[in-house]
C-alpha cells in the first residue's frame, strides 16, 4: 500500500512538473497524527473481514478481495466536517444528514485511490460496494437507500458487522470504548443505538461464534486509541 523503496543513490533530478504522488497518498487524506491509528484500523478489519468470511464459507478469492476492501468502509467520512465528526455529544438533524452522507463521498475518494493505483479494479468495485451499503439494515431501517435483507449484498453485510463490532471497541467522542464482552453484548441484544435487527442474522450468529478469535486478534492490533465517529 505504501511506498517503501529506498534510494540507493543520489541521482540528478530532473525538472518539470511537480509530482502529486505524495500529497495523494491515504495517509496524507488525514493529520499525521491519525495515520498510525488508520494502519492499525486497516490491518485489524481485513484479519476480522478474513475470519468471518471464511467462516461464512465465502469463496477464497472473494475472501481476499473483501479483505482489502473493508477498511475502506468508512473512507468517505474524510469529507465530512471535523466539527460534526468529533462532535463531543449528539449530533443535530442537519449534522447527522451530513454524517450519513459518507457513505455517498466514499465512491468519488475510492476512484482517487484507483486512479493512483492504490486499489486493483475488482478491489475497487468490491470497495464502493462495501462504502455505500455497509450502513443498510437487515430489517430496513438503515442508509442511504433502505435496503433490507438480500437486498443488500453480502460484502456489506459482512462488515456491517465487523464494522459495528470495531465501532464498539473504539473510543467515541461522546463515551469511552467497550470491552469485548460488552460489545458482544450490545451486538446481540441491542441498546438504543444499535439493534439485533440490523444485521443479517446468520452473518451475526456466525461472528459471535467466532467472538474469541476476534477479541484475540483485536488484542493484538489494538493500535492506539483515538476519538472519532
């Protein structure tokens, strides 16, 4: 994903144009401050997406195109305002329409990184799926579109949950972060955000079977925390 390539040497540059290579670059969408945190986030959901597709017996190559796809479920919140993403408290009417939105931004950042090769073209597609749909709702009450059941395809079900799981786990500006068995908690039960109901409900009977192997593998990627929706 990142360049790592060293120069050996120092050659004479020539001049022309400056490059956008850099200042394209994911890390540099967002402060430096966050980018070790989005690397921790980004290997942790494709170890969740793998474990959990698998066990759902999704087709291997599938497994490893969801893989690279999920992290980038929420890619589009980069547009959103700082102010209504961080927001230490409820948001508004007008702030939350703008929140949801991200799903919507995600497609046109998801072709940026395209263009500059940082995702293959069925990556991509697998992508703008999992952008646009990963907030629609087994029982239909989710966004943008209200797709219910079937209707929604099965990459964005997948991480809706996995996605609803790491939410849970991570600091919020408005509350401190859930331990394992907390989240799992609300998974399964519900509270007044979050409902059984949202999610297809094999795809969740399948994650709470393999809950020990997610806790131990967040334990080990657990990154360094940091406020954000």
């Amino acid at each position: 994903m990142y360049n790592t390539e060293r120069q050996t040497k120092v050659a004479p540059r020539a001049r022309g144009p400056k490059t956008t290579e850099r200042r394209h670059q994911p890390v540099t969408f967002m402060s430096k401050q966050k980018a070790r945190q989005w690397r921790a986030d980004h290997l942790r959901l494709r170890l969740f997406t793998r474990l959990l597709a698998r066990e759902l017996g999704v087709d291997e190559i599938m497994v490893e195109m969801l893989s690279e796809a999920a992290p980038f479920h929420d890619v589009g919140k980069i547009r959103v305002p700082d102010a209504i993403r961080d927001k230490p408290g409820p948001l508004d009417k007008a702030e939350w329409e703008e929140m949801k939105r991200h799903t919507v931004y995600g497609a046109d950042l998801l072709e940026t990184l395209a263009s500059l090769g940082y995702l293959e073209p069925e990556v991509l597609v697998m992508a703008k799926v999992v952008s646009h749909s990963h907030h629609e709702h087994w029982d239909g009450s989710g966004y943008p579109d209200k797709l219910k059941r079937e209707a929604i395809p099965l990459p964005a079900r997948i991480v809706s949950v996995i996605q609803a799981y790491d939410a849970l786990r991570s600091l919020r500006p408005w509350r401190p972060a859930y331990d394992h068995a907390a989240a799992m908690r609300i998974l399964l039960e519900g509270d007044e955000r979050s409902r059984p109901s949202h999610f297809d409900p094999r795809v969740l009977e399948t994650f709470s079977g393999i809950s020990g192997l997610i806790e131990a593998t967040y334990q080990v990627h657990i990154g360094d925390e940091e406020s954000g929706r």
